[in-house]
C-alpha cells in the first residue's frame, strides 16, 4: 500500500466498517460499535491531554528507564515517549489508572498508537490529500522523466516505460514512490 501508515491493520474496522454497512456488508450493531469506538478513543485521548500528573511519580518513571518530571505534565506527554506504553502509565497513577480502566484494551491501544505517530499520521495525511487533488492532473504524452534527476532511477524507468496520463496514474505505479510523486509534481509546477 502507498500509505502503510495510514493502512494499517489496527485502524481497518474503523476506516472500512463504514464502506461496509453502506453497500449493506456490516450490520447496524457492528456500525454502532465502531462508531462507540471511535468517540471513546476521542474521549480518552482528550482526557489524556487535559488531565495533569505530578512529580511525585518520579521514582516509578525512574524504575521505568524514563526522564523524570520536573512539573505537573499531561499524561499524553508521557505517552509520547517511545519507552512507555499505556499499560506502564496507568500503573504510575492511582487516578490516572482509574480513569483507563474505564476503556477497553482494545481502546486503550488504539489511542496510544494514534498518539504516539500522530505526526507521521498527520504528515502522510495530508500527503494522500495533496495527491487526491492532483488525480487528474495531466502529464503530457511526451514528457521526458529523464529530466527529472531528482526521481529515484526505478521511478523514472518505470514512469518512461508506462507513461502515465496523469499523476494519478503515476502515483499507482508499483516503485513510484509518494516522494517521486512529490518531485514530478513540483517539476510540473503543480
């Protein structure tokens, strides 16, 4: 898939149930499930920022391999580091542990997981969108991909030989890369 980070197996009820229950593939419960889902994972992250932890769980941090706090902290923050998981802090906090066992496992790891590569999912996000905008952009019959130095050799191979009609096309092309994709398209001028 061109966007692995997006596609990804942990997301796929919420991203494909919805397509499901419209061509009548996922029944109502199953829809009503996801979208549960979905508002509790925006609940617990939204908790997760507004809620603040203190210093005084610096010995748990220390045991944990992790920086210690200097101040009061949002646990979201704690989250973001790649040596904690969500199951280590809700040990950390009697109120922070009680506040997670009201969400389910499969909750709980699917907000830690939007949480921690929020930023790659931000970036890939709008990466997909700025190339669902140039789908229909036209590439002339006779561009010449070997004046594009920038393009990885297999893409400008693959884009010779194929020669797609826009970058649409050229985006599906098995070793055309997003970045590839980024470089045609800022020699284009678009």
């Amino acid at each position: 898939a061109e966007y692995r980070i997006l596609l990804r197996q942990d997301n796929a009820d919420i991203r494909l149930t919805k397509k499901g229950h419209q061509l009548g593939l996922a029944s109502d419960e199953r829809m009503e499930r996801v979208i549960d889902k979905e508002q509790d994972i925006l609940s617990l992250t939204k908790k997760l920022k507004e809620m603040r932890v203190s210093p005084e769980m610096n010995s748990d941090l220390e045991n944990l391999n992790t920086a210690t706090l200097r101040e009061k902290i949002a646990p979201i923050n704690l989250l973001k580091r790649p040596e904690l998981s969500i199951y280590q802090i809700e040990g950390l906090n009697g109120e922070l542990g009680q506040m997670l066992n009201g969400y389910s496992n499969e909750v709980k790891e699917q907000a830690e997981i939007d949480i921690k590569y929020e930023t790659y999912i931000d970036r890939e996000q709008k990466l997909a969108e700025k190339i669902g905008k140039l789908e229909h952009y036209k590439i002339l019959p006779d561009f010449d991909y070997s004046r594009v130095k920038a393009l990885s050799s297999e893409a400008r191979e693959k884009l010779k030989q194929i020669k797609p009609e826009t970058i649409g096309q050229a985006s599906r092309i098995s070793g055309v890369s997003p970045s590839d994709i980024s470089v045609l398209t800022v020699y284009l001028g678009k």
